[in-house]
C-alpha cells in the first residue's frame, strides 16, 4: 500500500451538490488525490444530489 494511503484515504469522496462550499472542496480533494498518484474524476448522482470522487475506470 503507498505512503500516502492513510492521508487520503481521510477525504472526503462525496459532498452535497447543493452547497456552496462543495466544488472548491472537490477541486482541493481532487487535486491531492491525483498528487497522490490516483486517476479520479467527479461525476454527479442524482440519486442523492451528490457529487462523488469516484476512479477514471468507474466515471465512463
């Protein structure tokens, strides 16, 4: 397992799509993940009215 699992294993890999203070908290999850050595995008889920961080093989 890399170094770097427990660190971001602590983020957050949905928030609320109506709030805010979502996207700039995903753009900052995002961006220390893929540093992290992750391939990630988010996607939308209606279902729930998220936004999730999900793997590039789980967002096609």
């Amino acid at each position: 397992m890399p170094a770097t699992a427990p660190r971001t294993a602590s983020l957050p890999r949905e928030l609320p799509a109506g709030s805010a203070r979502s996207l700039p908290m995903l753009d900052a999850v995002v961006e220390v993940l893929r540093a992290a050595g992750e391939h990630v995008h988010v996607v939308y889920a209606a279902h729930g009215d998220l936004f999730k961080v999900v793997p590039d093989e789980q967002a096609a």
